[in-house]
C-alpha cells in the first residue's frame, strides 16, 4: 500500500509536456547555408539535421516566447521536413520560395560593379563577394587640394531582384544612412539601378550614384 501511494504521488506530481501545436502552416527555409534542426526549442540543444535554402517545411508548432537572435526576431516552432521533425528558429523561415535571383545570388551578383565617374585612384565601383561582402570607392569630391576617392564597404543581402548593401565603414565623402540599406534593383543581369532605398551617393553626398555596371574584365 505504501509503494502503491508512493507510485501514485510521483505520477501525480511529474509535469506536463507543454501543448505548444498549432494548425499547420507551409514555410520555406531562407537561410543561404541551411537551417539546423534541434530537439528542442534551445540553441544548445541537440541537433537533429540540416534542412537546405529554400525547402518547404510544415510548421506545426510554436513555443510562446519572443525572442531576437542573430538580429531576427521571432519564436522557436517545431516542423517536419522528409523524415525529420524538430524545432528551428522562426526568423530563417520565409512566407514564399526563394526567387531566382535569391537562389543563384553567389553565382550573379559577385564580382566589380562599375558607377560612371573617375577619381584619382580609378573609375567609382564596389567589388561584390560570394561571402556577402562588399567593399569599394566612389568618388568623394574636390577641393583646394585636389580629387578624392571615399571608400565604402559592408555586407549585402538579396530581397527578390534587388541586392541590398548595409554599410559597415564608410569615409564621409560616401554619404548614406549606416542604419538603412542601399539597394538597387538587377536589370539584364549586367546592371544595377538605384531604387528611392537610401542609395549609394558621392561628390561629398551631393549626386547619387543612379546606375552599377558590370565589370567585365573583372567578374568573379
């Protein structure tokens, strides 16, 4: 009787298993390298997998809390992909597919983009890399002293056909807004048009760098 009403405290007091479902819902992995699978709703938790950019999973739970990693803000939600079930991190998930674009971003956009004025060092360009990085020049003005060059350089990101620069360092003769992006739009695949989105300016900020041509002699 005692091991009997001992058993019955023990069942009595171990805690629930958190209901956390929800009615299923289709998302699609955007990040570039993958997502990782865990077991749990918990950065150190075991992974279970790696499901690819832009597969389809189905989202069948999610886990109440908020939160911001990696400067994305959302919840942990379980999904199931193939054979694999487990909980990945909401901000790497996209309402649609990945366009072309998006899909074949390292392979169209890296290499030298060219802008249409000169400074004493060259012509005005950012050099696009497959790691989504940028870096480059563009003319800064002149003065009493003569022609200068300012650079500029950051990481970069793709939003359906346009490409979206976020500086990291810039000299002040590249005026743009550090907190927003500077994104401009593909056009023929050898061109870049400046959208309304902060973009790139030189001449001391007074003109903006409209249009990005593709450098043929030093495509990647």
């Amino acid at each position: 009787m005692i091991l009997l009403a001992f058993a019955s405290m023990l069942c009595e007091e171990a805690p629930e298993t958190p209901d956390y479902s929800i009615p299923t819902e289709t998302r699609y992995i955007s990040a570039p390298s993958g997502l990782r699978v865990r077991s749990a709703p918990d950065r150190e938790a075991a992974v279970l997998g790696l499901i690819p950019f832009n597969a389809p999973v189905q989202v069948v739970a999610r886990a109440p809390e908020e939160l911001t990693i990696d400067g994305k803000t959302g919840n942990w939600v379980e999904v199931k992909w193939q054979n694999l079930r487990g909980w990945v991190f909401e901000g790497y998930l996209g309402l649609e597919p990945a366009s072309r674009v998006e899909m074949q971003s390292t392979e169209i956009f890296p290499g030298r983009w060219l802008a249409s004025s000169t400074c004493a060092d060259g012509m005005s360009y950012i050099e696009i890399h497959a790691d989504r990085t940028f870096d480059g020049q563009f003319f800064g003005g002149c003065d009493i002293s003569g022609c200068i060059c300012g650079t500029v350089g950051g990481s970069w990101v793709v939003d359906d056909d346009r490409i979206c620069f976020s500086i990291k360092a810039s000299e002040t003769q590249v005026l743009t807004d550090s907190d927003r992006a500077s994104c401009y739009t593909l056009y023929d695949s050898d061109m870049l048009k400046a959208g309304t989105e902060n973009p790139f300016r030189e001449n001391f900020g007074s003109e903006v760098v409209t249009e990005l041509r593709r450098d043929a002699d030093r495509s990647q």
